[in-house]
C-alpha cells in the first residue's frame, strides 16, 4: 500500500503543473471575473443597475429560492472545473505509459521494486481518485474567497450579507455532490481511461492520434456500411462513445427544476438516463448493465496495457 | 555456492535472427563480471534478459527468482544502471531519493547523502540541470545506498569523461564490493575495467567466445613479441592471432608451454583488448 502511494505521489510530482496550477488557474478565472462584475456594476455605466439594485432585488426573493439559486449557481460553477479536469486527466493519462518509453527513464523506474500491476494502478488511481481532489480542493477555496468577496460587496451595498447570503447557502452539499459526481464518473469513464493506458502503453509515437483515429475510423466505416445497408444497424461505435460521453454522471449542467433532459455542452442529453442532479441518478449509472459491460471493455484495455507495459522494453 | 545467476540454453529471438543463441551460463557470488562483446553481440539483450525486460526462451534463474514473472520482486536484490540517461529528467534529486527509499526495502538514506555530499549535487535540483557526469554520481549513489546481491551495469559510463570514468569504478570497487554481491558490467572501454574483474566473458554473435576466471587468463594466454625473421617459426606454434607493430610480430597462444616460447622472443601477459580481438577476429572457441 505504502508503495503505491509512493508511486501515486510520484505522478502527482511528474505532473504539478496540470495537476495543481490548472485548477487553481480557473480558480482564479472565477476571481477575477467577479471582481471585474463587481467593479463593473459600480463604477461604469451598465445600464444603471448597480450592487445595491441587485441585494434589494436578493432581498425580495423568498429564503427558498436564494437558496436555490445559489445552490444551482455553485453547481453551475463546477461544469468549468468538471470540463477542464476532463481535459487535464485525458492527456495525462494519454502520456502516462508514454513519456518514461519515450525518454528511456523506463529503465530507471523498471529498476524500482515496483511490478506493472502496480504501476498501471498507480496511474489509474491518479486518474480516478488524485486529479478529482486537487481540482475539488481548488474549487472549494474558489467558492470560500467568492463567499468572502460576495459578503463585503452585499455588506458595502447596504444588505446584510448573513440572511442574504451566507445562512441560505449549503456549500457541503455542493461539494458533496461534485464529489460524488466525480468520483462516479471515475468509474463511468474507466472504458476510456483503459483505452488511453493501453494506447499509451504501445504508440510508438504521436499517442493522440492513436487514441483517436480507430473510434473515428471505425465510426465513419460503420456509419458509410450502414448507409449501403437497406436495414440500419441500431447501435454504431461513434454514437455509442456518443452516448456512454452524455450520460456521464458528471455534473455537466445546472439543472433548474425536473425537466427531465437539458443541454450539455450545447448538445440535447439523451438515452434513458435521467439526468437530474441526485445521487440516486448517479448510483443508477453505476449499478446498469451499461456499466457491467463497461466494466469488462475497461478490464480488457488495461489488460492489453499491462501485456505492453511487460514487452515495453524488449528492444 | 548457489550461482546468482544461472542460465541453460538462454535464447532470444528478434524475428529470424538470434540475439542469444543458446547460452549456458553460472555466475557465482562475490565475482566481477566483465561480460565483453562488439556491439550487437546480445550483451545488452542477455541482460535484459536477466532483469526481467524481456521476453526469452530456455531456463534462467537469477538469485533463485524466474526474472520474467517475478521481475518486482527480485529488484529488491538486484540494482542496474543502464546508461547514464535513463533517471527521469524532471524529477528532483530529493524526489528520487524518496520514492527509491520507499520502494526498496534495502535503501539506506544516510549513505546515500553521505556519497552525494561528495559531489557537486544538491537535494532541490532537477536531474535536468545536472551535468552527465552528475546524473551518473547521482544514480551511483542511489545504487551504493541499496543493500543489493546482484548489481548490473551495462555500458554506465558512456559519454563521460576519463576523471568521471576513473571514480566511477573507484568508488564502485572501495565502497561497494564485497565477498557477498556479484557484478556484471559491459562496456567497450575494456582497459579501464581489466583491472577489477574478476571473471571474463566474450560474448559474439549470442554465442559465449570465452569465459574464464582473470586467473585462467594469466595462465593460458600468453603474447609472444619476435623479429621478423623468427615469425615462421612462431607461426607453426599455431598462434590464436598474428598482428605487426613497429616491424616487430606479435603472436597470441593459448595453451602453448611458455618454456618453448620463451627462446623466440619476448613474453608478455596479453591484455583483455588483445585477447578480444584476438578471439572475435581468430574465431576461438
């Protein structure tokens, strides 16, 4: 145990600057932005409304809906956190089994008392579980300093930022909830993760283009046989990646209400899922038939990862 | 005495062609192993074989282990420095010593920051910013701190200097050998490591040219210098290699009575380059 978390925290050195600079980045995107909103609202003209219209206008709503209101908000904020850290964990572990062939330090660490097995965890486990927290531990302090700066601008405009603001929110269940939609998708996405591992394990360059090709390849084969074919077939590989993508349990949107279906990414979510923010939906994801088979195309990539991580060194 | 390493018909093929061609092989404990071959022998391949990098065929055992599928394992006794280049190039000095620490059960700190105190190196610094004769003290030092039966070194002092060079294998001899561990070292600047095997190996073709202790060497073979009008003479003695220098003749033997070379000319024990090249070019088996 006490040696994987040695080989966890040696990805989290390899990878400082995605790792723990990217979350903050946006942190302070957030920062920055509500400052100049802020500055904005009292200093110049834009169209009259100011700080104070905005608290008396807090003030009217009901304590129920400043709640919602913020509770939605702060989950809104974390899409941007979600979407980036999505981006950081795919080229990680897209260099992953990668960069030590590609620099020859392979050696080094194939030096070390550590088997594949668990260097391939350590990797998954810095995917899964490491990469969520650094960017869950950022967005927490974003949403602290936005608490912080929210309450002296209601306080200078006159409204008192406790009833207003501070005793309607409910942060842990934000954070709670973009925890465990996180580490859901952990599992959700390990077809996807296995895929990256094993195409990092064996590229022999350019990792990126091997990740992407095949599936886009196969898609268009397929989509081009279906369109010769008088039947169509129901299910093609492109909008089953399609799919398995828009019924991640990751937060992607902001849901006001039940409607049932909103927008992700400016793309309809469909399949059977249902898509509200709950847990229940999350666990409903997980314990599917989608998942089991999910999980076996997952243990078939990483299985292919290790065969390549063994011979990575052959010559 | 067990063999740290013990191999039966070691085979590895690339393809159609034999990188290690059926090689029988024990190597006991407490010896220096020059392992010595021109480039493309399957040194490195025989090697990787040993440390559980490749794939092979026949029977290996290393310190007991099977290196193929118990390669983890036996790490914890086993250390090797492939060449100078391979440590991570963004992880910090501290940061190796860490996860080495952790790793290996046989790891011990203060020695390792005793013989880093000695160089130029420092604890914050990337291996980036090392110059290659640092990387090469630093990952010397990480082997020196661990407690290991078997250390390989194939080729560790490429592309430095001669003052590097020399402490290299200094250090390695005063600080590291011992009675109980075992090192095997390739490299082709065969003069600066005669001094300290024990034990030679040429190696050609995947196939093992010679292998005998530094001692048999001495006794069987044997350099013979004479005029020119003496070298038909040393020729019938069936020399294992014939080379000119300064019009003087030089002839290797193996085996053959130093009483009956000794009225042609002068004697002298061959050198290990000699003798490699006397057996890569003469073809001895």
């Amino acid at each position: 145990m006490n040696r994987l978390l040695a080989l966890v925290r040696r990805e989290f050195w390899e990878n400082k600057g995605s790792f723990r600079t990217t979350p903050l980045v946006i942190g302070g995107f957030f920062i920055v932005s509500m400052l100049m909103g802020i500055i904005n609202m009292n200093q110049f003209d834009s169209d009259g409304y100011t700080t104070s219209m905005a608290v008396e206008e807090l003030g009217k709503m009901s304590a129920e809906m400043r709640g919602e209101v913020l509770y939605q908000g702060m989950l809104g904020s974390s899409v941007m956190f979600t979407v980036v850290m999505s981006f950081v964990i795919f080229f990680y572990l897209l260099g992953a089994l990668y960069d030590d062939r590609k620099d020859r330090s392979i050696l080094f660490w194939k030096s070390l008392p550590a088997s594949d097995t668990m260097t391939i965890a350590s990797k998954l486990l810095t995917a899964m579980v490491l990469v969520p927290l650094m960017f869950l531990a950022a967005m927490i302090v974003t949403h602290l300093l936005m608490a912080i700066i929210g309450s002296i601008a209601i306080g200078m405009s006159g409204g008192n930022p406790w009833t207003l603001f501070i005793s309607e929110s409910n942060p842990f269940k934000v954070w709670g909830m973009v925890t465990a939609s996180w580490l859901a998708n952990s599992i959700w996405a390990l077809p996807l993760y296995g895929w990256l591992l094993l195409v990092s394990s064996f590229a022999p360059r350019v990792p990126l283009l091997f990740a992407t090709l095949p599936p886009l390849i196969f898609s268009v084969l397929q989509g081009w046989i279906e369109f010769l074919q008088t039947f169509t077939l129901k299910n093609n590989i492109g909008s089953m990646i399609k799919d398995w993508f828009f019924n991640s349990p990751a937060i992607l949107t902001a849901e006001m209400g039940d409607e049932g279906a909103g927008i992700a990414l400016g793309v309809p979510l469909s399949g059977h899922f249902d898509h509200a923010v709950t847990l229940g939906n999350m666990l409903d994801r997980l314990f599917s038939l989608q998942m089991l088979v999910g999980l076996a195309v997952a243990a078939v990539f990483l299985f292919g990862a290790h065969w390549f991580r063994r011979r990575a060194t052959e010559s | 005495m067990t063999p740290i390493i013990s191999a039966r018909g070691l085979t590895k093929r690339f393809g159609r062609t034999l990188a290690v061609d059926h090689i029988d092989l024990d190597i006991p404990p407490g010896r220096i192993v020059g392992l010595i071959g021109p480039n493309g022998a399957g040194k490195t391949t025989a090697l990787k074989a040993v440390l559980g990098l490749c794939t092979y065929e026949g029977e290996l055992s290393v310190l007991g282990k099977n290196p193929s599928t118990q390669r983890a394992s036996l790490m914890e006794d086993v250390c090797f420095i492939a060449d100078v280049a391979v440590l991570p190039r963004w992880i910090r000095v501290h940061q190796l010593i860490d996860i080495t620490e952790n790793l290996h059960p046989g790891f011990k700190r203060e020695r390792c920051m005793e013989y880093l105190a000695q160089t130029k190196v420092t604890p914050n610094q990337k291996v980036k910013q090392l110059s290659k004769g640092m990387v090469a003290q630093l990952h010397l030092a990480l082997v020196m701190a661990i407690d290991a039966k078997l250390l390989v070194l194939d080729e560790p002092t490429l592309g430095l200097d001669i003052i590097y060079r020399k402490e290299f294998y200094t250090n390695l001899l005063n600080d590291y050998f011992d009675e109980q561990r075992t090192i095997v070292i390739t490299t082709h600047q065969v003069e600066e490591v005669e001094h300290i095997l024990t034990d030679l190996i040429f190696i050609q073709d995947g196939r093992i040219a010679l292998e005998a202790t530094m001692d048999q060497v001495q006794e069987r073979y044997v350099e013979l210098m004479v005029k020119p009008e003496k070298a038909i003479e040393a020729r019938n003695l069936h020399p294992l290699y014939e080379r000119e220098l300064f019009g003087r003749h030089i002839f290797l033997y193996d085996n053959v009575s130093r009483d009956k070379l000794h009225d042609l000319g002068e004697l002298h024990t061959p050198s290990v380059a000699d003798l490699f090249v006397a057996t890569m070019k003469g073809g001895v088996s």
